[in-house]
C-alpha cells in the first residue's frame, strides 16, 4: 500500500520544482561541468546525490527520469517500513505508510530525507539491539 501511495503521487507530479533541477544538475556534470561551481542554482545536496542525478539522466533515456531518480527514494520509503515493523509493530509501519507528509516529501516532491531517515533507523536499530545483547 505504502509503495502504491508513493507511486501515485509520482505519477500525479512528475516534474515538481526539484526533479528538473536534479536532472540539469546531472545533464550539466554528464558535460563535464563542476558540481558546485558550475550546476545552475546554488547546489545544497552532497556529492553522492549528484553521481545519482547523473546515472538517472543516462537511465532516464529509457526510463521515465522523474520515476529513475526517485527510485532511491522509494526503495528508502520501503526500508524505513521494513524497520519500523521490525522495531516497533506493524501499527507503527502502517501509520507510517499512510501518513501524508513522507509521501508528500518523497513521493510529490521528490525530496530525498527518507534516505538519511533510513539511516538514522538504522544506526538506532542496531543502538537498540547492542542494549538488548548487553
């Protein structure tokens, strides 16, 4: 359910304000420009965002570009469910899966924050399990 929201909403709005930057930002470094220096507006994402905006635009010849670079994103949505069952119960995964402001963020807008989310699950999953061991 939580994957078919997602898509949805990509769906809905494949070209809001970041995925055009993403893809110029990746079309100006596939010509050799400098990613801080050169990309169009002033660039606020770290550099291994770039190496993906860059290898969607080549996927995006054969792939939707608004589908390819969000493909981390959705795969982040789905990572952060999976553990949020884990930790914390299904309620917890499918409150999450429902909730308008992640799909909003990630699905409509195309932002990336569940990718760090994942991370920071991540890190406090295995705080908690090194708790339970001890």
């Amino acid at each position: 359910m939580a994957l078919v929201l997602r898509l949805a909403a990509i769906l809905v709005s494949p070209n809001t304000q970041d995925i055009p930057n993403y893809h110029l930002v990746g079309e100006t470094l596939l010509q050799g420009g400098r990613l801080y220096a050169d990309t169009p507006t002033a660039y606020p994402y770290p550099p291994l965002w770039a190496m993906w905006e860059v290898a969607a635009v080549l996927l995006g010849r054969w792939v939707p570009y608004p589908l390819v670079v969000r493909l981390p994103i959705l795969a982040a949505e789905i990572g952060i469910l999976v553990m949020l069952r884990n930790m914390a119960g299904p309620r917890a995964a499918l409150l999450y899966a429902i909730t308008p402001l992640p799909i909003m963020i990630s699905g409509f807008h195309g932002q990336f924050d569940s990718l760090p989310l994942l991370f920071i699950l991540a890190a406090r999953a295995r705080h908690w399990q090194r708790l339970r061991l001890s």
